[in-house]
C-alpha cells in the first residue's frame, strides 16, 4: 500500500521546493549519497552527479529537458558491490526500466539502493537541448515543464521532444521505491510524493510529513497521456517497417553509419565487457577488402555496418527499454532508436515480456517453457 505526502511550493518555484525535500533526505544517517542532474558550471551542461553534502544541491534540476545519457549504468557502478551506506538515485523511468534489466543480469544490487522516479516529462536531444538553453538561459527549466504540463507537448521555438520520448509509453515510474508526481498537479502550488515499497515508506516516515491523498487528477492525466503516446508510438512503428522492409530499404537506413560504436556505448544494456566488433574477428586483412570489392567492383567502406547493427538488436532487442540514447550518441544523426524500438518491441511481445516492467520477471532467453513457440517448433 503506498502513501502519499504533499510538498507545498513556495514563490511557485518547484526546483526550490524539490532541493529542499532533496536536502532532507540527503541527512539522513542511513543516506550516503544522493544520485541526480545538475547544471555543470559548463555551458548548458546538465549530467549526472554523486552528492554527498547538501550544501552541492544548488545547481540540481531533475526536470530539465536534458538527457545526455541514461544513467543505469553508472547506478550499476554504484552498486554492484556494497558500500555500507544507502544511495538514492533519482532517475528517469526509462533509466529504471534499464536498470532493471541489468539488475537481472547480474550488474548491479537493490540491497543499498533508494530509488526515486520522477514523472517523466520527456526531453530534447543533446543539439535541441544545447540550442534551447542558448536562447532561453536560466529560464530553460521553467519555460520547459510549464509548456509540457500545460499541454503544450514541448513543441517550443521549433524544438521537439525526442522521438524516443513521444513514442515512449511510460511516462510514470511505477517501479521506483519514490516518486516524485507531476503529471495532472500545479507544480507552481505543491508537489506529491509517492511511496511504493518499504523502503520507500521508511525513509517518508523518517522526514514526518503529514500523510494525504494521492489526487485523482493525476490519475486522469497520466491516463490521457499513454493513449497520445502508444497512438504516436504505434504511427512510428508503421513508418519504420516501410523504410525498411527488405534489405535494400535497410542498407538506405543505415548508410550514414561510419562504425563508431557510439550507439553501443551509450546503450544501458549494451553490458558486455568485450564487444565482438572490436576484437581479432573484424580485424579484417588487406587482401580480403580486395576480394570483396571484386564481387561486384565496388565495396563500401567502412564494412560491416549491417551487420553490426543486425548483431546490436539480435543482442539487446529483449533488453531494449527505448531510452533513445543510441540515436543521442549518432553522430550522423541515423534514427536508430526507431529501429531499434520497433524490433525490441515485437520480440519482446513474442514472448509476453517488457523489458524492465518488474525485478522478479526472469528475461526471455534464461528460461524454458517446453510448450513454448509449438507453431515454430512443431512440438505439442
């Protein structure tokens, strides 16, 4: 049963008020750091920080339209061995979903782990966002959350919110032991903070709010919002299968691809400490570039990119959680997360499993079902 505490908004200023419930779980005794996005004395820098002194949470702002990378594995870091205190992290719920899944496979623990979702409003790619801080400086934030809220859908000066996060269809962070609740409410009047678990309400009880109700308008908006998003959602998938249906509409796809990796690195459950694509297998010869360029006279260069990204989502397409990073990291600006989101999405309905939709859902391939895939398999 969760409970609900009520945070009331002074001079409508919310990132007050949020730095200031913030402060007061960061002293507590049992609480060693807090995990959060903060402005960077960088220009229009926002990234994840490891605070452990209230007095570093004036530059923090979780509703910045920033999300230069998903921060499940730097959470795995933290806590893949113990540490003797509890870190809270507070993350987006597409970071949640990811870390559930390395979680599952072995990369990170729970046992010292807070974590606290915050609604999710959605963001801009690393350009888009660097753009709009440039025109609208230390009102980005502000000007942000009051279009999205609004119901304006982000859409400011032009700049659009991330194609990961119109289509993403978990605005709300259901797994998070906290959450910070925004959709439906006046955040320039008062915010809501949610329990989930036991060790979420242990550590409201440890603050002495005073318990309410969880508004019924939040409910209505949240409710609202999936239906935009999956309906958004489901057009894009319609749009990536007739771009690449055969292996000539792929190849267009993905032509701009120069084998940087990025995309691998900026997955969050891309985990592998060693990645077949950077060892002695794809080391290839001189001659043998040669050879294939002899085929047909011509050979694109650099090779191996197809397959590179048939391998990416054979690999991950289980795991996948449709943060949008891939697409962040490309420096050609290939929309990989539209691929790779609407393959990751069928195989995972194959299987009647959604990547990071709960810590005890074991994933696909670890486990046998023998009546499973009899229409493949023939076996009844």
């Amino acid at each position: 049963m969760s409970n609900t505490i009520k945070i009331e908004v002074k001079d409508q200023n919310p990132l007050t008020a949020l730095k200031d419930f913030f402060g007061s779980l960061l002293n507590l005794q049992d609480i060693g750091a807090l995990f959060i996005s903060q402005h960077l004395p960088m220009k229009s820098v926002v990234m994840p920080t490891l605070i452990t002194d209230s007095d570093h949470l004036q530059r923090i702002d979780p509703l910045a339209p920033a999300f230069p990378l998903n921060g499940a594995k730097l959470v795995a870091r933290l806590t893949h061995k113990s540490i003797g205190k509890k870190v809270a992290a507070v993350l987006r719920p597409c970071e949640i979903r990811a870390f559930i899944e390395l979680v599952k496979l072995k990369q990170g623990r729970l046992e010292e782990l807070i974590i606290i979702g915050v609604d999710c409003l959605g963001a801009y790619n690393n350009e888009d966002y660097k753009s709009f801080v440039d025109k609208n400086g230390p009102e980005s934030t502000r000007l942000f959350y009051q279009n999205i809220l609004d119901g304006k859908k982000g859409l400011i000066d032009g700049i659009d919110l991330a194609p990961a996060c119109k289509a993403c269809e978990h605005p709300v962070p259901e797994t998070a032991d906290i959450i910070i609740a925004l959709w439906g409410i006046d955040i320039n009047k008062e915010l809501f903070v949610i329990t989930q678990s036991p060790k979420g309400d242990d550590i409201i009880d440890k603050l002495n709010f005073n318990k309410t109700d969880e508004p019924a308008t939040r409910l209505e908006a949240v409710t609202s919002l999936k239906a935009d998003k999956i309906a958004w959602r489901d057009k894009m998938f319609a749009q990536i299968d007739e771009e690449t249906n055969s292996i000539e509409k792929l190849t267009k796809y993905l032509a701009g691809c120069v084998n940087c990796y990025n995309c691998r690195v900026a997955c969050p459950v891309c985990y592998c400490k060693e990645c077949v694509f950077v060892t002695d297998v794809f080391n290839h010869e001189p001659f043998q570039y040669l050879k294939w360029a002899d085929r047909k006279g011509i050979l694109k260069m650099p090779t191996d990119t197809i397959f590179f990204h048939i391998t990416r989502m054979a690999h991950i397409s289980l795991a996948c959680v449709g943060c949008g990073q891939c697409s962040n990291a490309c420096p050609n600006n290939i929309p990989l997360t539209e691929l790779f989101r609407s393959a990751a999405f069928r195989a995972q309905k194959a299987f009647d499993y959604e990547a990071g939709r709960d810590f005890a859902e074991s994933p696909p391939l670890a486990v046998f079902h023998e009546d499973e895939f009899s229409e493949v398999t023939s076996v009844k």
